[in-house]
C-alpha cells in the first residue's frame, strides 16, 4: 500500500480551533471521507463538511458516507465496512486519504469504530487529535472546569440518579453529553438540587450556539442531541471561597 489513512479530528465545530496539523494534512489529502445523515428523506447534513468549507479546503475531494442514525448496529457495521473498502482501495491506489471526526477522533467517536475496522484488516492509520467538545465549551465561557486535584467524571448521555449522587456527593465534576440521552434522570436531579453549578452548552463555536449557566432557564430549555452539561459540586465552590 503506497498510500496512507489518516484520521483527522476536526474539533468542536467552530473552524478556527482545528490544529495546524490537522488543516495541513486536509489541504495535502487527494480524498477526504465525511460522515453525513439525511434531514428528512432527501436533504443531505454533514457538520464536517461545513467546516471543511470554511476552512477552503477543495469539496471535490469530499466523499460522503450516510451514518443510519440508528440503535440497530447492524446497518451501520454494514456503512463501515463499505467505508472501510473505499479507503483501502483509494490507499491501495497511492492515494493520500483522510477521514473526518468531530471533536477528537479517539473520544466518543463514531469515526473511531472504521479506524478499528482497518486496523484488524492490517492498515496503519495515524491520528490527529483534536479540540473535544467540553473543553472547547468551557474554554468558550472561562469556565475552570477542574483544577489541582480535583476529579472529574464524562458520561456519554444515559446517566444514572445513582451516578450523578455519587460523583457530586465526593466533589467530583461532572460532565454530560448528549444531555437527551438522559434528560429525564438530569431534570429530575436538578430539581432535587438547585444548590449545585450548572453549565449548559449547545452547538458551542456555530451560528447556533446557546449557552446559560441560570439555573431556571436550563430547566425550561428543551435539550438538543449536540449539548453538554457541566456540573460542579457545591461543595467545590464553597471550598473556593472559604
């Protein structure tokens, strides 16, 4: 194999924080691989590619690839293992190829499953990292996510009550994204308490970004699949000011 795969991580969302090295090795790739899902039965949405455009790189070298937003693992195996042929086969031609990821690559990502896929078939794939989501939320807001010593915990969605009780009873912080996936677990336990520090964050670095840390208006705010929410123990806060 005269050619080579690389998975590019693309950060948050908002262009401007993808890494040099990532930028660098799109602009040089001869085809570049982006996952995509249908808005309704036609329309076509690919939030890497957006950023792709932004950032000038040629879309004639885009391949798109539909990700079946489903439970059902059986049909998006089937997508990978497609994907998985086409970038042999582009890297078995001598061809540079890339495949995007939001955020970064090695961190709740879907893109990582086809890197794994390649691998087991005996094709070297180099990482690029990327800005994850929650950084690039906090960093947005100066929020100290942790500090010194402290512990913090991320948890994909489906939360726990019993978790998040746990986590924040030691002092911990707590990370959630895709904040649906457990919706009624976290509204039920900010309910029970509104002492703690809430953080809420959505399309962080889009044109649709919304972010609040009021507590009243997070409640009312119906949550969305590309959210994050930062909980800091009270605790934590009063140990700062005494």
């Amino acid at each position: 194999m005269n050619g080579k795969i690389t998975g590019v991580s693309l950060g948050q969302g908002e262009p401007e924080l993808i890494t040099v090295k990532a930028l660098k090795t799109l602009q040089a790739a001869d085809v570049i691989f982006c996952p995509a899902t249908l808005r309704g039965k036609e329309e076509r949405e690919s939030k890497a590619a957006r950023i792709l455009e932004a950032l000038g790189i040629n879309t004639a070298k885009i391949r798109f690839f539909l990700v079946p937003m489903s439970t059902d693992r059986t049909a998006v195996n089937k997508v990978y293992d497609e994907i998985c042929k086409e970038m042999a086969e582009c890297a078995g031609a001598g061809q540079k190829v890339s495949l995007t990821a939001e955020g970064d690559a090695c961190f709740y990502s879907s893109a990582h499953y086809i890197f794994e896929k390649l691998q087991r078939l005996g094709i070297l794939v180099k990482m690029i990292a990327g800005v994850p989501a929650f950084i690039a939320a906090g960093a947005s807001v100066g929020l100290h996510i942790v500090k010194q010593r402290e512990r913090m915990l991320v948890i994909p969605g489906d939360v726990s009550a019993e978790e998040l009780e746990s986590a924040l009873n030691r002092g911990y912080t707590v990370v959630i994204m895709k904040v649906p996936l457990g919706e009624e677990i976290v509204r039920s336990y900010m309910a029970h308490h509104p002492e703690e520090h809430y953080f809420y964050f959505e399309q962080v670095g889009t044109a649709a970004e919304y972010i609040t840390s009021v507590y009243a208006e997070i409640l009312k705010h119906p949550f969305t699949y590309f959210s994050i929410l930062v909980i800091q123990a009270a605790k934590r806060h009063k140990n700062i000011t005494e």
